[in-house]
C-alpha cells in the first residue's frame, strides 16, 4: 500500500468516524421545531417521530432511504420505486445474504438490509475516497491537489449523504474508477464500471462524454483510436434504455413514476413546477435559505464546469449534464445532493486551494454547511 493511500485511508477514517459520531451527538443534543417549511410539500411530511439510534440501521435511513431498502427486499414490487435504480439495493442484498444473515439470523430482514445500507455506504465511501484521489492525481499531476481534491469532496455540504442510507457513496465509488480507468484506457475496467454505475444512478449516461472527447482529441491530433470506443461509450445509453425496456415488460413505467414525484421531464408542467419552487421563496423562510441553496449551489456548479472547460471538456460535459438533467423535470428538488457527483467542482477548488486564505475559507463555508444539512437529515428535516 502506497503512502498516499495510507493517508486517504486515515483521512476518511477520521471523517467518516467525526460524522458518525456528530450525528448521535446531534440526536442527543437537541431537536428542531416542526414542521420544515423547505418546500411547500415538507411541511405535512416531518410531524411525526423518528427512528433513534437504538433502531441500529434504520437511524441512518430518512427520506428515499425506506425507498432503496424497499427494493433491496422485494424488488420493484411497487412500480412507483422505478425511478430508483437497483445498483446501491443489489450491493446492500449482496451484504446482506453474505455477511448480515449469518450473523443476525434471528433479526427481521428489514432491519438487516437498513444495517447492509449503512455498511454498503461506509465501504463505498472508502472506495470513493480512493478513486477521488487515482483520479485527480492522474489528470492534476500533482499529489497535493490530488489529496485536496478529496478532501474537499469529503467536506463538502452535502458529502454527509455518503454516510447514510443513499446512494452517493456507491455512485462515487463506481463513477469515479470509472473515470480512472477511462482515462488511462484501460477499457475492459471502464465499461462494466459505466454500465452499472448507470444501474445506480441515471447520471451515469453522461459517463460517455469523457470517453467521446478523449476519442475525438485523438482523432482531432491525426491519432487513431479504435472504432469500438465509440461504442463502448454508448455503453451508459444502452444501459439506461435495456433497463427502462426491462421495467417496461414487466408494466413499470419510469417516466410515469417520475411524476408520481412531481418530475415532468421537458413538458410545459415542468416550468409550472419550477415557478411554484421559486414563488415559495417568497413565502416560507426555510424555503428562502433551502431553495436559495440548492440554486446557489446548482449555479456553483455550473460555473465550475465552465471554469474546467480547457482542461477536461468531457469531465466538464459530465458534470454539466449531471446538473441539468434534473432542472429539466422541473425540479430544483435535491439539487444540493446531485452536484456532488461534479467533479471539476473539486478539480478547480484543489487548485485554488494552493491559496491557503481560499483553501481556509472554502473549508470553513463547506463545514458549517455539511454540519447544518447533516443536523437537519437527522432530525427528519429534508435535506436533498
């Protein structure tokens, strides 16, 4: 084992630890006022009680939590789950079956496959840690903005997801040696890391930008890559399209279990549902500070990716479309959550963070927000 990974193995163990520990604090120290009046919707769904820490595995569930261990025990059962994707539920089956029913034989499986989530969450994130700096150690060529990089993606506001019952750890660890590997072409790694990072999360289609520009670089250079690539990076595409045909046979329809939440995609209620988010602004003071954040951040983002431009268009592309493709619902609903996954947000910051006074402040304004939304998930408060 490398040194560097020695230090990222010590660095995550420390924040996963620090968060943990944070969270148990936070439920023993105080709660909130109810009801949250972040959007106009959360208001009639946090009145009632929680599961506390001595529920084990289900304290870390809130939210879309309930939805992923839904699947994990019965599959798409209910055809309103479609718009989940079963890759984060088939980790935490496979934890389960392996590791959790031999040992808690007596437990009832819904309280296992809760624990599977937050053993999946806390493996992943490991894994993610890792992939975050082989990444941006390979396409930064500098390992103090590598190790940056990762530290800013483990500190940043809603990085606390990646200790929960969500599917941002699995996401990342996935998606990013994805990316490792599509950069250093090593593509038998790459593609089946593609495909089922699409089968955890639909963002996984824009995976193919990096590998189409990387190609069309070559092709602009007089460089010959093979023919095939561009099919490897239709990989995600295919994926998403098999699965949705796959629900489809079995009369699930994705596209009607996204509006079941409220998510139009490109039709004219999508602008009606954008305008009313945007008009509860104005009406609700929670609603101001978290819909204020989740367009702050989205814009962050954003720019992010346009400052990236230059240097890694198809990161750049990626991390555009992971942003977009859920505005174009009509949604701003967890956008927070979603940019966690754009990753020229933590290229530029590692190198404006070679600025100790922006590495300082950065750190600051990133902390106080990861502890307000980490407070708030584990009152029951949404949080993205």
């Amino acid at each position: 084992m490398t040194k560097r990974w020695r230090t990222i193995i010590f660095l995550w163990l420390g924040w996963y630890l620090a968060l943990m520990t944070f969270q148990q604090i936070n439920w023993a120290r105080f709660t909130l006022q109810r009801p949250d009046d972040g959007y106009a919707w959360t208001g009639g769904m946090t009145t009632g009680s929680l599961d506390g820490p001595k529920t084990g595995g289900w304290f870390y569930a809130r939210w879309d939590s309930y939805r992923y261990i839904r699947i994990a025990q019965n599959g798409y059962a209910d055809p309103k789950l479609a718009t989940f994707f079963p890759g984060y539920p088939i980790m935490m089956r496979i934890a389960d079956e392996v590791l959790l029913s031999p040992l808690m034989a007596e437990d009832g499986k819904s309280s296992r496959m809760a624990l599977a989530g937050v053993l999946v969450s806390c493996v992943t994130s490991l894994i993610a840690a890792l992939g975050m700096m082989t990444l941006a150690e390979d396409r930064l060529g500098n390992e103090s903005d590598a190790f940056r990089s990762t530290f800013y993606l483990l500190v940043f506001p809603t990085a606390m997801f990646m200790v929960q019952i969500y599917t941002e750890s699995a996401y990342l660890a996935v998606s990013l040696w994805a990316l490792v590997f599509t950069y250093r072409m090593q593509w038998k790694w790459a593609v089946p890391l593609m495909i089922y990072a699409t089968l955890t999360r639909p963002t996984g289609i824009f995976l193919c930008f990096p590998m189409l520009t990387q190609w069309l670089d070559y092709w602009w250079r007089g460089n010959r890559l093979p023919y095939w690539m561009l099919l490897a990076a239709a990989s995600p595409g295919v994926t998403f399209f098999l699965f949705n045909a796959y629900l489809g046979n079995n009369g699930i329809d994705t596209f009607k279990a996204q509006q079941d939440f409220g998510r139009y995609l490109l039709q004219p209620q999508a602008v009606l549902a954008f305008m009313q988010q945007i008009g509860w602004m104005g009406v609700a003071g929670n609603g101001t500070v978290h819909i204020g954040l989740d367009i702050v951040l989205t814009l962050f983002a954003t720019g992010m990716c346009l400052l990236e431009w230059n240097r890694h268009s198809g990161l750049a592309l990626y991390g555009l479309g992971a942003t977009y493709v859920s505005l174009a619902t009509g949604q701003l609903v967890s956008q927070n959550r979603y940019v966690l996954i754009v990753i020229p947000i933590f290229f530029v910051l590692a190198r404006w963070g070679r600025n100790p006074i922006i590495d300082h402040v950065w750190t600051i304004i990133s902390l106080l927000l990861l502890a307000m939304y980490l407070i708030q998930f584990t009152q029951g408060f949404w949080t993205g």
